[in-house]
C-alpha cells in the first residue's frame, strides 16, 4: 500500500459566501470568495497540506459535502454560514463523519445580533475561528495553540489589567495573566473573573515558560505579536527553556477584534469626549495674549485631570502663530500674540478608552478675512466627513469626503495627513481614513475626523472630532462644537 504523504484539508462554504466581496462589506470586508480561495490556497501550499474547495447555498448540498470527507480527507475548515445556527443536519453530519474541523467566519459571531451568537457546531470543533476577516482561513489552517500577548493595550482588552508589567498567554480554553508582586492585588482585582493569574517575585517570564509548561505540550505551536515584541523578548524566545515550543509570528491578531468597540467601549470614549470638552472650555476662559503655550498646556492638561482624566494619551499640543502650520507642533515657551490662531490638540481618558480632539481658536482679536476664510474651508470640510461617513465605504472613500472640498479650494498639498484614524485603548489604531487605504471601515468602530490645512508662516487650523460608526450611520462621540471661537 502506498504511504500517504500529503495532508488534505476540505475547505466548505455555507451560503450567500458567494456574495463576499459585495455582501455588506462592513461586516465581511471587501475579500471577494474567489480572492480568500487564493490566499488560503497560498497558505496551504506554505504548510504543506493541499486544500479542496467547495461552496454552496443548499443545505442538502452542504451535508453531502460533509460525507464525502469521510476516508478522503485530514480535516476541514468549515464556514457553514448562517447554517451555524440553524441545521442540526449539518451538526448530525460532522457526527457521523468525525473528521476534525476548525470552525470559522469572517465577522465575529459574538458581537453581532443575538440569533447569530449561538453555534450548533462549536461544542464539535477542535477550534473556532472568527472577527478576523479573510484571515480566519489562514488562522484555522495555522492552528495556533496558543497567543502570547505582550502589549500592554491588547492585555487590557483580554484581561481588563491596566498595570504596566506583565503578560498574558490565550489559549483555547482559558486566559493567564502573568505579573510581578507590586500588581498582586490589582490584578486578581481587574483579571481574576477571567484570567487565571499568576504573581512573580522574581522573573515573570521564567514563571511564564513554568506555566506554559503546565498549560500547553511540548511542541505546541505559539504566536506572538511580532509588531510588539522587543528585541530582548524576542531573545526569551529563542532561549533553552522557550525551545519546548514552536513559535510563530501573528500579524495583529487581537486589534482586529479591538476595531469594533461594544457599548461600554462606545460610552467611555463618549465621556471621554464630554470631559476633554469641559476641560478645554475651562482652558479658553483662562487664556490671554502674552501666555506662553506651555502655560496654555498647563492649564489645559489641569483641567483635564480636574474634570476625571485618567493620562493624557499623547503630549498636549499647543501651537500658536505660524507654528500652528506645524501639524505635530511641540508645544512651545513661545508667547502668544493678539491676532493669531491657537491650535490645541489633546486627549483624555476613561476606562482606559481615549478621546482625541482638535480645535483651532484666535486669541486676542476678531479674525480678519484671509483666516474667516481658512476656518470656513477645514470646518466645512470636517463636517461633511462626519455627516457623510458610514461603515462599510473604504477608507480611501472616507478620506475623499474631507479632502476633496480642500482640494477644491486649491489647498490640496497643504493638507498631507490622513483625514482620520481609529481610537480606543490607543489613541492611535486601526482603521485608517486615509487616500491609501482600500480596506473597509467596520461597523461599530470609532474614528476621528481631522482635516487640516497648514500654510507655512502662516499658520494652520484643524477640527477633529471622534465618530461611532453605528449601524444606522455616524455617531458623534465629542461636542462637534466647531464654530469660530475668538477670544476678545
């Protein structure tokens, strides 16, 4: 008898996975099914294991394809589609069958409307798979074991512990936080209903290799997050201990889950934007001619923390005069004139979740035309990209909505960053609103719209606010209070 020597791994698709591509792109992405069979074909060819493929929108159809993978094949992915939740046919077939299977979909099944949460095929699959877009074929065939996690950002979304040492491995069937002795009470405080913690006197990744080895079998295949290891971790990997295991790179795995924010995400940055708001308005009162922008940022970041900022999740930008060109201006001893624009740039944070905000004042005096027309042009400009802006248009389309008016006006290469980016526990994640971005922006993400115009010796205006994109379209999560402000 010949001796097999290749893994054969089918590949089913349940219904409307034809529509991919078209079908509610702010849910499933933009990936046609044809492009996902290509990318998955690649991986599966980069692994060694050979993939069939098969889609079908008939039930009848899809159970026979379960059959025939009895005897012919190693394992199977399977997408089964709205099936899922409906057809004890296709459960009662993969009972009959036996053939291993990794359960995926592209959008994530738990936070979408509550008919679509439950999974009769779950409690049946050696793995599930699913929010991670075209990707969740590739990670199904990859079969990680297990997910280091060593960025403080995605540690928090996993575990709820805000500490700043530690780190936490997700594995199929449970969470472990790893600290040292200072966060001992913290951490069972914040983790303890969902992560099994464990606290270091001495070396946290010693103690975390001690307990891989208790959690996981040699030979296990591990990813880490290539994006946020550094240089001396990456050494912990490749030391004696951490050779027990198989590691692999992971491309962002957990901020792709993190771009769609639930309702308690959506509330803290919603009052994070009402305390920035009330902070700057407190800030605007106290501010004169002959102020430096340092005193300015003061002012500013007190009153940020008087009205219940946790930190401020970037340096406080304040710019005046022809520094206000500068869009990412240090803020400065420079003393500020009658006359000129003010443009302040700032953050707070609430559970974690950050505001970012950006208003653009002149102090001291009534604007004169050339600036009345400046502010006219980036206001007009920003509130048509929040008006406009919905889930499911590329980013490259979202930008458009700010920048075309812009470069209407012939202002066009004064403004050269992207008109948005998202927000959450980074001030700065994905998705991007940018003209180099084809990707869709995903339902429930939040966003900030920031066009600016910066005109060198000058000086410079930018309005930024940030945006829920709802279900029903977008959501303002800051004041949007935009109109000129002069303070005389």
């Amino acid at each position: 008898m010949a001796q097999k020597t290749e893994i054969i791994v089918a590949v089913l698709n349940g219904p409307n996975l034809n529509l991919l591509g078209e079908r509610e792109p702010e849910v499933y992405g933009s990936a046609s099914l044809a492009e996902i069979e290509r990318a998955t074909q690649e991986s599966a060819r980069a692994l060694g294991v050979k993939c069939s493929w098969v889609q079908t929108n008939h039930e009848g159809q899809f159970v026979d394809a379960i059959q025939s993978l009895k005897g012919k094949a190693d394992g199977a992915l399977i997408n089964a589609a709205a099936f899922t939740h409906t057809s004890l046919a296709v459960r009662d077939a993969l009972l009959a069958v036996r053939v291993p299977f990794v359960e995926v979909h592209l959008s994530n099944i738990f936070a979408r409307e509550p008919e679509r949460r439950r999974s009769l095929l779950a409690d049946l699959a050696v793995g599930v798979v699913t929010g991670f877009g075209a990707d969740s074929y590739r990670l199904g065939l990859e079969g990680l074991d297990a997910l280091l996690v060593t960025s403080r950002p995605t540690i928090r979304y996993l575990t709820g512990f805000s500490g700043s040492a530690g780190v936490a491995v997700a594995t199929r069937g449970a969470l472990l936080l790893v600290t040292d002795f200072r966060y001992d009470e913290q951490a069972r405080q914040q983790s303890g209903a969902v992560a099994r913690v464990e606290i270091e006197g001495v070396s946290v990744w010693d103690r975390l290799f001690k307990e891989l080895g208790g959690s996981t079998q040699a030979g296990n295949l591990i990813g880490f997050e290539a994006h946020a290891l550094t240089v001396k971790e990456a050494e912990r990997l490749s030391s004696p201990v951490a050779s027990a295991w198989r590691w692999k790179p992971a491309a962002e795995l957990v901020e792709r889950l993190r771009v769609r924010k639930d309702p308690g995400e959506v509330a803290a940055i919603r009052a994070a934007g009402k305390l920035a708001a009330e902070a700057l308005r407190e800030t605007l009162a106290a501010v004169r001619p002959g102020q430096t922008e340092l005193a300015i940022a003061g002012v500013l970041e007190g009153a940020l923390r008087r009205h219940g900022s946790e930190a401020h999740p970037f340096p406080t930008i304040v710019a005046s005069g022809p520094r206000s060109a500068l869009p990412h201006a240090h803020t400065s001893p420079r003393t500020v004139a009658a006359g000129e624009w003010l443009l302040l740039d700032f953050g707070a944070v609430v559970d974690g979740y950050c505001a970012d905000v950006t208003r653009t004042v002149v102090v001291g005096a009534r604007a004169d035309d050339s600036q009345r027309a400046l502010y006219t042009l980036v206001q007009e400009a920003q509130q048509r990209a929040r008006a406009g802006v919905r889930a499911g248009m590329s980013g490259r389309e979202a930008d458009a909505l700010a920048r075309d008016p812009i470069e209407a006006r012939g202002f066009g290469a004064a403004f050269g960053h992207s008109t948005g980016h998202g927000v959450g526990l980074e001030v700065h994640e994905a998705p991007r609103l940018a003209r180099t971005s084809a990707d869709p922006l995903p339902e429930n993400a939040v966003v900030t719209i920031e066009p600016g115009v910066y005109v060198a010796g000058r000086g410079g205006v930018r309005i930024e606010d940030d945006v829920h994109l709802s279900a029903d379209g977008p959501v303002l999560l800051t004041d949007g209070c935009t109109d000129l402000v002069e303070l005389v």
